[in-house]
C-alpha cells in the first residue's frame, strides 16, 4: 500500500514502513535502548533523504519513549531531579546541534555529518556491546558471579554545583549530567537518536545512579529531547514528516510490546551479542558506503522555496 | 497574451493565402492533484492537425514537450578526500526546468534540423541552464556537471526523450502517453505542441498543466512551511499521545 509522504515528497510502502518500525520497536522493547540509531540509517537506506529520516526518527522516538516511560514511572523508577538537570542539558544540546545540522545542510555536507557520525558511534558502541556480551556469556559459562559494584566517578564529587537527587541516593555535581545532556542533545540533533545507548552505560559509570531509575530517567530525558528536537527541525530545516513518524510509531510500539514480553522469554547474552553484530554491520555498510566510490557522483540540492 | 502574440505571428508568417494550419491539443487531466496514495500518474495528451485549407507538405511530424517549472539547483560531485568520498565542488544552475520531458512521432534528428532546434529549444542539449560564473570550473567540467544533473533528471524519470511516444493518425489525430513520476515537482507546467511539416515548424500550441498536492496532503505541506512552530508542537504532542495511549492499551491487555 503506497503513502505519499508530503514532507519527504516521494511515496513509500506503508506497510514496509510499520514493519521497519515495528522491528526497531521489537528490539528497543527488548534490550530497552530507544532503537533510533537503527531507525534512521534504515530509512536512509530506504531512500528517505537524511534530513528527513533525521527529524521524523526523532519525532518518533518521542512517541516510543512516552510509551516505555510509563510502566518504569508507576515502579518508582524515575528520578524526576535528575531528568531536570538532564533535560536542561539536552535542550541547550539541541540548540548546539540544530544549529550544527543547518549549517553544514547549506555547505551541502550533512549527508557526510550524519555518516561519519553514525559510522564512530554505532562502531564504538558496537564493538563495546559484542566485547560486553561475549565476556556475559564466558562469566555465565564459567559459573563466576561477579559482583556488580557501583564504580563512583570521582569527578562528579569534586566539581562545583552540587545538587541532591534524592532518588538516585546521590550527591554530586549537577554539570555532570547537565554536561552529559548537552552532548546527547546535539547527538539527537544531527543523528536522529535518542542517545539512551550512550546515556545507560554514562549514567551508571559516570554519575553513578542504581540501576533501578537509570533506564527510566534516561526515557523521560530522551522525551523531552528529541521533542525540542522536533520543534527545531520543524522550525529550521522543515524536514519533520509526521505522516512517516506516525507509521513508524505504530510499528514501533506494538513491537515494543512484543520485544519487552520477548525479553522475558529468551536468553539475554546471546541476543545481547546479536543486537551487537546488528549495531557493527549497519556502521561497516555505513563506512563501505563513503569509502568505496559511489555509483553517481553528483547529487542535486534543489532551492525551490515553494 | 503569449498565445494572442502567438497566433499573431502564425497569421503574420502564412503569406498572404488565408489557409493556416493550426493544430489543437488537451489533456486527459489538466490538474493532476497529488492525495495519499499518489505513486505518480499517467497523463494522456491528444489533438489534431487542421490545415486550414492549406497544402501540407510531408512528412508530417509532432512533438510534444512537457515543461515543469524552473528552479536554480546547485550540482554538487563528490571526489575522494582522505580516503573518504564527499561532496566537493559544486555549479549553480540558475534556470533549470525541474521537469523536462519530451516526445515525438520520430527522433527529432531525422527531420529536424539543429538550426530549427536550437530556435525553439527542443530537446534536452538545447536547453539553457545558465551556470553561475562564481566557479573556477573549465567549460567543459561544466559539462560534466551539467551531464550529471540531466543523468539523475533521467533516472528519476523527470527528464527524457522519446523518438516514438506521439502517434499521429491520417495526418490528423495524435496522441502521447506520459507517465508522471511520484516524486515529481509541484507547480504550473506547460505542454507545448509542435507541428513540423517536412521539417519546419509550422504550427504551434500550449496547455497548461498544475500538479499540486490536495486535501490532507498538501494540508500538512502548507501548515510545516507556514506555521513550522505550531506543526512541531503539535508532532510531538501527537507523538506522546500514541506513545501513552499505545502503553495504556497493551498495559490493560497484559
């Protein structure tokens, strides 16, 4: 079934769309990442031009979070303090980053902005999630139940302006997780993610939060992100396409559903060390794409104001 | 007025018999509205040759060339940068028809010549596209840029030509299919109808054309470009809308 979308301005397979939204969902759902740092390299790959495929991820992505936030928030697990002092963070990332992503649109380099990025994180983060797994399921194999212990990042004690999260059962510096905001909300500005990959794994070593309220708080920041990120977008490049977030969303939160019911069921690590080989071979294909020469060598940049 | 000045010049030109060829043109569709499930369309376009009483000499030959509006674009090429291919230099076209698409009863070669052409600027070689002189480019790696704008034209189905799309009946009535791609550019096009007679252009036509979106489409296209603040807003609203009902839903399933 073909929708013509009037942002993107080319018609796509509505059905094609869910689905991709609907496995992303599956596997956000699962491994409780936001899944927009897949979403957005898949309609690329689809031919949605990249700003586009950049804002409407991020619209969706806000859709999803709301959706997980939920059932995290009814357990108790939201530190509200320190989603405030994160939020505050990501909306001045955003700014930086929207203001990044206009400027090199207009020097014609987004499409190699986007890239590059997406090919450093997803590789880095990648590689570290295959290494983390492997080394889960050695441990589990071997029998050793390691301890996990709350590293405590002495920075976030010495610097100035401290704050108490109550929730979190913390006392430190409110420039880390405002720092930590900023650079997930220029991520989300010009990639289209919601930056929960690099926030869970920030917020337990750098901050130091239980892992209780990590993966609630880290939603509710992501919300309120990728909706400034929205505006911005909308504001500046014109690139949100709400016909292609709402596909993407109703794929993406019945697949939620599904991946968080699955989680329950399946081994963990092995999946673990699936999403990892997923997350390394979309950076290669990425990193193949600006390496090999590509089959046409011109691209358009039309300045229709219509 | 150009149709009035047109035909001013057609009476001009015949001489002094009062036999003057003409030839009449429509389309199936003269708006074609692009709704929710748009995966492009086909326009059909039809008419015929009246010689007025005069003597035509053959062969007779038609072409139809269908014009979408035009609009600078900037053509950019990428090169290999440290090992990494990226955009580097670039050429503005000023005036470039975003839609260009034309077709005849035979290659346009065969019975045309450049000089005819190049007058009535039939075909894509004869188009103008007015680069930007900002550029250091040599004339012929505008060339090449120029090529490359007129290559992605074509695979997007926007640009062509075809020697055999018009079928001309009885030297009377003719016909031409186009398919009209999805991803087509909004606005006012013309479709200009040719009559050559042994190789001369002797009578003329034009109708018009608008593709534009409709209803919910062009709702949402009008509302991003006006109101980009409220649009937002109103995404994101939306988007946490179905997130919480889409949670509340399956939570009461569970």
């Amino acid at each position: 079934m073909q929708v013509y979308l009037p942002i993107a301005e080319m018609s796509v397979n509505a059905l094609l769309i869910v689905g991709l939204g609907g496995i992303v969902g599956f596997l956000s759902g699962m491994f409780g990442v936001g899944g927009g740092f897949l979403t957005t390299p898949l309609l690329i790959f689809y031919g949605i031009p990249p700003a586009v495929a950049v804002a409407s991820a991020a619209n969706q992505i806000t859709g999803s979070s709301v959706s997980g936030v939920l059932s995290h928030w009814q357990r108790g697990g939201v530190d509200v303090r320190m989603g405030m002092v994160l939020i505050a963070g990501g909306v001045t990332g955003s700014l930086i980053g929207a203001a990044i992503f206009a400027q090199l649109k207009a020097m014609g380099q987004i499409d190699l902005l986007i890239s590059l990025s997406y090919v450093i994180f997803l590789g880095v983060i990648g590689t570290l999630m295959l290494i983390e797994s492997v080394r889960a399921i050695m441990r589990a194999r071997r029998g050793v139940q390691r301890p996990r212990r709350r590293r405590h990042n002495s920075l976030a004690y010495r610097l100035p302006l401290k704050m108490e999260f109550r929730k979190s059962k913390l006392y430190i510096s409110a420039l880390v997780p405002f720092g930590l905001g900023v650079g997930v909300g220029i991520l989300t500005a010009v990639m289209g993610v919601g930056g929960g990959f690099i926030m869970l794994p920030a917020m337990i070593y750098l901050i130091g939060m239980p892992a209780n309220v990590v993966v609630g708080t880290s939603l509710l920041q992501i919300i309120f992100t990728t909706g400034t990120v929205t505006i911005l977008h909308a504001i500046g490049s014109k690139s949100v396409d709400i016909l292609l977030a709402m596909l993407l969303l109703v794929g993406g939160v019945i697949g939620a559903q599904f991946g968080a019911r699955a989680a329950q069921k399946l081994p963990g690590e092995q999946l673990r060390v699936l999403l990892g080989v997923l997350v390394v071979s979309v950076a290669l294909k990425l990193l193949f794409d600006l390496l090999v020469e590509p089959r046409e060598l011109f691209t358009l940049f039309e300045e229709t104001a219509r | 007025m150009m149709r009035a000045v047109l035909l001013a010049w057609l009476l001009l030109g015949i001489g002094p018999a009062q036999a003057q060829p003409r030839i009449v043109t429509d389309l199936s569709d003269r708006r074609i509205n692009i709704e929710y499930s748009f995966d492009g369309a086909d326009l059909l376009l039809f008419g015929a040759i009246d010689s007025g009483g005069a003597r035509l000499e053959k062969p007779l030959d038609v072409v139809v060339v269908v014009r979408g509006p035009e609009a600078p674009v900037t053509v950019r090429r990428k090169e290999k940068v440290a090992g990494i291919w990226m955009n580097t230099e670039s050429v503005r076209f000023q005036t470039s028809p975003s839609f260009y698409r034309l077709i005849s009863t035979r290659p346009l070669e065969d019975f045309a010549s450049p000089q005819t052409l190049a007058i009535y600027e039939l075909g894509v070689d004869q188009l103008h596209f007015s680069p930007d002189s900002a550029g250091s480019q040599s004339g012929a790696d505008i060339r090449a840029f120029r090529n490359g704008f007129v290559r992605i034209r074509e695979q997007l189905g926007l640009f062509g030509e075809a020697g055999d799309g018009v079928t001309l009946q009885s030297d009377v009535l003719f016909r031409a299919e186009l398919r009209v791609p999805s991803r087509v550019p909004i606005g006012n096009y013309e479709a200009e109808v040719y009559l050559f007679s042994n190789g001369k252009v002797t009578a003329r036509t034009t109708v018009p054309l608008v593709i534009q979106k409709s209803g919910f489409e062009r709702f949402l296209y009008t509302w991003a470009h006006t109101e980009p603040f409220g649009y937002g807003l109103v995404a994101v609203l939306i988007a946490a809308v179905a997130g919480w009902g889409a949670a509340s839903l399956f939570q009461r399933k569970a």
